[in-house]
C-alpha cells in the first residue's frame, strides 16, 4: 500500500470513529429519556437501570377495570416492600435485579392495609378526602419476599423510580403473565 492510501485510510478510520462514536453517544444521552424497562417473573423483578429506592409490591382488590384493561378503581389490601443496603462509606451499588425468594443485599417488611385508590391520567390518588399514605415501616425484616404471586390476582407494583407511576401485574389462571407500564410522564432531567 503506498503512503497516500496508508493516509487515506487512516483518515477515512478517525473519521469514522467519530462518526459512530458521536452515534453512541446520541443514542446514549436520549435513552436516558426513555422510562426503564421492567421485567416482572414470579421469581424476580429486573430493569435496565437499577433499583436505588427499593420496589414496593400491593396485593389489589379491583372495583373496576378501564378501557386499557388494567384496574382504574381498586383496593390495596396488603403491600410488601423491598428496602436496599446501602454501605455506608462506599458508593451505593444497587441491585438492577432483585429475587423474591433468594437472599441478596436488600431486606423486605409487609403490612395489611384498606386503602382505595382510584387511577386517573398519569397518576393515582385515594378515593377518600384523607389522602393516606399507603406504607409505614414494617415491624418485621424478611431476608426473602414474604408473598408470593397468586393466579387471578391483580398486583401494583411501584419501583421508585419518577419517570413510573407504577406497573399492574396479573397471572391468569393458565400461567400467562400480563404487565401494564404506566409512565409517570416526569423528565428525568
């Protein structure tokens, strides 16, 4: 190869470098705008980010189901929620998959509640004029998740994350899981 096509090509390779590192780096910077993606199981939940403020699961009671086919109008009954172990003197390094029934850096509480809620737009509020928070700290620390999915029952499962109002979750009697994302519409920035 003479001088003038080593030149050429050496050139026409930076040049490139910058052009699909400049596309990476686009790719980059507006995925940072898209909601996480969320993988429920009855063994795990994962994302594509990580779980920095824990995930909180509600057993729901469903009055009614809106033209999405996900509850509008229902009930928590029970909720579980997953707190995350932060060392202390180190950078946090959350989990971006957390198992229900394996022991991991992070620790569960439960509680049995009556709240009703009633969603509407992005968001959801209580139906009562009281406007409650759903959880208090529990009394008790599980090192594994102390509910497990049922068939035919609807659940709410929030991550903590401010670009997601929550996600429903639901197994039908054959095993078939179905999952509704519903983004909060908040920028990350």
């Amino acid at each position: 190869m003479t001088k003038g096509a080593k030149l050429i090509a050496t050139i026409l390779a930076v040049i490139l470098l910058f052009f699909f590192g400049g596309l990476f780096f686009i790719y980059f910077f507006f995925s940072a705008f898209a909601p996480p993606k969320v993988v429920i199981t009855e063994n795990y939940i994962s994302t594509n980010r990580d779980f920095i403020n824990g995930v909180t699961i509600e057993k729901i009671k469903v009055d009614s189901v809106g033209n999405k086919n996900y509850p509008v109008k229902y009930s928590v009954t029970y909720w579980t929620s997953c707190g995350i172990d932060h060392p202390k003197g180190r950078p946090p390094n959350p989990p971006d998959k957390i198992y229900f029934k394996e022991e991991g850096k992070y620790w569960w509480t439960e509680g049995k509640v009556n709240i009703s809620f009633i969603h509407e737009g992005l968001g959801r509020h209580t139906s009562d004029s009281t406007n409650r928070l759903l959880m208090s700290i529990g009394d008790k620390r599980f090192k594994t998740c102390p509910m497990e999915f049922e068939k035919e029952q609807w659940y709410f499962i929030t991550i903590g994350d401010p670009q997601v109002t929550g996600i429903f979750f639901y197994i039908d009697n054959r095993g078939k899981k179905y999952q509704y994302f519903l983004p909060s519409g908040v920028s990350p920035i």
